[in-house]
C-alpha cells in the first residue's frame, strides 16, 4: 500500500492495517490486531516524521506467512537513505518523543531495517509470531 508521507497518511495505514488483518482472520479487539496496528502506527510515523522527502510516499507491506506457527510481518519503506534508525536508547523521562522504537522492539519478536535494492530509501521492518484462534502474540497471550 502507498500513503502520502503525512500525519494522515500515517493514520490511514494504520486503519487499514487493522482493516485488512480484521479480514485476515485477527479481530480488531484481538492481540495480535492491537499489536499488529500498534507497531504498524509507529512505524508510518516514523517514516513521516524522520524519512519525509517531498514529493515521495511512503510504502507499507502486511504479510502474514502459512503454517502451524504463522508469522506477521509488517514493512514500512521510505526515500530517506541517511537517516537510518539506530541502537533505540531510552529517552529522557521527561522526553515529549523518542519512545516508539522503544515500543516495536518490546512489541516485536524481531526488527531491524533493510537499505533498498532498487531505489534510494530503507525498510524498516517488524515481525510477530501469531496464532489466530488464542489471541496469542509471540508466543504470549
């Protein structure tokens, strides 16, 4: 899916990433749909706020893999090359911003970010273990 790199942008991928995984089998009030959208909201924050260029979009990919221990992965690419997202340091108490990588990473199996092969940009990526019929996110109800 592409969005325009801008607040409403963000908060539409996040409706549709809770949208499409309602339809996938992960209500909205479930764990796995709340984390999911959780993480996919930062994530198209982050690409608004840090790899805005103008004129440029963002992308975001939902995939959910086969099998008896499914996986959901979730991709948000933009065009700023340089400003990669490094080790997350907790933020200042009193700090207004800077927690949302902090949340991936504590919501997340596993994420990390991905330069673009064909393209200036990155992807900064995030995966979750799931199981539809518990509820269950990682492995924890």
């Amino acid at each position: 899916m592409h969005f325009t790199s801008t607040p409403r942008g963000a908060r539409l991928a996040r409706r549709l990433v809770s949208h499409r995984l309602d339809t996938w089998g992960h209500p909205y009030t479930s764990t796995a749909n709340e984390t999911v959208t959780a993480i996919a909201a930062e994530l198209a924050t982050n690409a608004v706020r840090h790899g805005h260029v103008p004129g440029r979009d963002f992308h975001l990919r939902l995939t959910e893999s086969a099998g008896p221990k499914p996986v959901l992965r979730i991709e948000v690419t933009d065009t700023r090359t340089e400003r990669q997202p490094g080790p997350v340091p907790a933020p200042d108490d009193d700090a207004e911003h800077g927690r949302g990588l902090l949340l991936v990473a504590a919501l997340a199996r596993d994420w990390g970010t991905a330069a673009c092969p064909s393209a200036p940009g990155k992807t900064v990526w995030a995966e979750l273990g799931v199981a539809k019929a518990a509820g269950v996110v990682g492995g924890r109800p």
